[in-house]
C-alpha cells in the first residue's frame, strides 16, 4: 500500500476548499471597505498592501503581534468558535492604538491538528469581522495542518497587525505631565488574559452555560474611539489592559521620572470578575491577572475630559481612576469593591 501525504493527515484538497472561501470572503469586504489590494492574490506566495494613497506626514509603520492564550481552549469545549477571530483582531489592533496608530491590514496564522472545514471558516470569519470593527484588511494569512504537534480537535491561533501614525502623532510617555488624569474606558468582559486560571477553576467547578458563555465575549476593540481621540489631541497616552494587569500595564505608558496614583474604590468592576473572585482568589492576583473591567487606558488633561467622553458611546464611557504624581512611588489608594 502505498503512502501518501492525505493518509498521514494534511488534506491538501480540503486546504483548497478553504482558500476558496477566504477568496470569497474577502472579495465581499474589499466592496464593503474600498481595501487597498488586490483580492485576487488570496492565495499567493505574499500579500501587498498599497500605501500609496494614505496622505499622512513623516509616516511611521507600527506592527505588533499576538495570540489569544488559553482562551482557544475554552472555545472548543463549548464548540463556540465565531468570536475567538474577533480576539485575534482586537488583541493586536489594541495594541497598535496605544501608539495612535492607525491599523492598515492583518494577517493570521492557524495550526490546526486536522483540518475542519466548518469550524476554521467560522474563526475566519470571526477574524473578518474583528478587521472590519478595526476598519483594517485581512490581507493574508496561513492555516497549516499538524498531525501529531497538535491532536485532532486542538488548534492555535496568531495574529500580525500593522499600522501607520505620523512621527508627530505618535502618543508616547514623554508628553505624560504630572496631573494628567488617568481614564479607564470599560471592557467587555475578561478580553483575553487570564484564562489559565479560568481554566483551572472551571475544572474544580461545575459551571453554568451562562457564564461559560459571558467567558468568550469578544474582546472590544477600542479603534474608532482612541484614533478620534489622537486626531484631536485629546490624549497624551494610552494603555491597553492586557496580562499583568491595571498597574503594570499603565506604567509601561509614564515615564521614569514619574509615577501613577490610582484609587482602586473607583474601579467600575463587572460581574463577571465578581465570579472569578468568588473562587478564592485575592485581590493582587486579580489585579495583576484581569483587566478587572478596565480594558484600554488614556491619560489626558483634566480639562479634556468632557470632551474625550463624547467619543464614547455609554456602555463604554471613560471615568476618572487616578492622576499622575511627579514622584517615582506607585501610590495605591482604596480597595476593590465586590
């Protein structure tokens, strides 16, 4: 008998199918976003963007790269797979707005153990729709089947975001002053950090459907609002809340010769961290481990802040948590209240 690359498990035919789809797909956004490349290179070698066209001063490319941890996991045990994409988008995007940067394209690499067809064109859609939030283009990506690196059902997910911003936009640590207030804009839930402890408490406890489902909300992508923000210089700079949490996340965005008073009391906590807390977890670990409700930071002049709210829509409407101090001492003030 003989061997064959489909009887050790990589159906190339299957892979085709697939990147028949992405081809259709995307075909569908470009008419919806005027993208800059040409969709008939789905399924090329590399993929082209045309930068051309964008009219911005002393252009500054931005890229960041990104997964969604352990976050997969929980997808696949509740068979939910049309979110996880939108993750992937946000949890790059958001990085590259920090830096006032104004995402341009996308593009994602999946490693699947066997390939399902049905399953992998959920996520990219999924992935579809989070570059549509973001008002960037998927153009590109990989899925590469691994028989025995991964088992059947188990799958990985990395995205690769870039962006432009002018070198006289860019939002950065040096322009933080001392009394500049600190804005928390609220999250959509845990995003997607923390989930190997979810995934440890999930497995002690019999949970609801109703929470396993609030678990894969999709991280919000905080695009629109930040760059109206950054176009208005309204912000002096930004933070995404991300693994490490609230403090460390933020001090990343002041510089050294200065510091961040914070008032824990004023943190707007959702409930799904109410939950998480219930689980015998203390407040350090859940400050240095979820967003808490706090999904993106800016720090801006006090006399900005009516203005920076209009930019926000209710649900995530900026509030006031802290100031900058001129010292170098981190300045904690309060508790969490649950």
């Amino acid at each position: 008998m003989q061997n064959s690359y489909k009887k050790s498990g990589v159906n190339i035919s299957l892979a085709n199918k697939l990147v028949k789809h992405i081809s259709s797909i995307s075909k569908k956004n470009v008419k919806k976003t005027k993208s800059s490349f040409n969709d008939e290179l789905i399924g090329g070698f590399s993929s082209l963007f045309d930068i051309s066209k964008i009219k911005i001063k002393d252009p500054v490319i931005v890229s960041c790269t990104d997964g969604v941890g352990t976050k997969i996991d929980l997808a696949n045990k509740l068979n939910k797979f049309d979110t996880i994409g939108i993750d992937l988008v946000a949890m790059c995007v958001n990085d590259l707005i920090v830096q006032g940067a104004k995402p341009l394209f996308f593009l994602d690499y999946i490693a699947v153990g066997k390939l399902n067809l049905n399953k992998t064109k959920k996520i990219l859609n999924g992935i579809f729709k989070g570059c549509t939030l973001a008002n960037c283009k998927l153009i590109g990506g990989e899925t590469a089947e691994m028989p025995g690196i991964y088992s059947k059902d188990k799958f990985d997910l990395a995205g690769f975001s870039v962006g432009i911003v002018s070198k006289r936009k860019i939002l950065s640590k040096d322009k933080v002053k001392k009394n500049n207030v600190i804005l928390a804009i609220p999250s959509s839930g845990v995003h997607s950090n923390g989930f190997s402890l979810i995934r440890s408490i999930l497995k002690n406890n019999k949970v609801s459907q109703k929470i396993k489902k609030e678990l894969l909300k999709p991280t919000k992508i905080y695009s629109k609002e930040i760059l109206g923000l950054a176009n208005n210089n309204l912000i002096n700079a930004a933070a995404h809340i991300t693994g490490g949490g609230l403090i460390e996340n933020l001090l990343r965005s002041v510089p050294k010769s200065h510091s961040i008073s914070i008032d824990l009391s004023k943190i707007k906590i959702g409930n799904i961290f109410k939950w998480i807390k219930k689980n015998k977890i203390s407040d350090s670990e859940m400050l240095n481990t979820f967003n808490c409700g706090i999904g993106f930071c800016i720090i801006t002049s006090k006399k900005n802040i009516k203005r920076v709210k209009n930019f926000f829509e209710k649900k995530y409407q900026p509030y006031e948590i802290g100031h900058i101090t001129n010292n170098k001492k981190i300045r904690i003030l309060g508790s969490l209240k649950w």
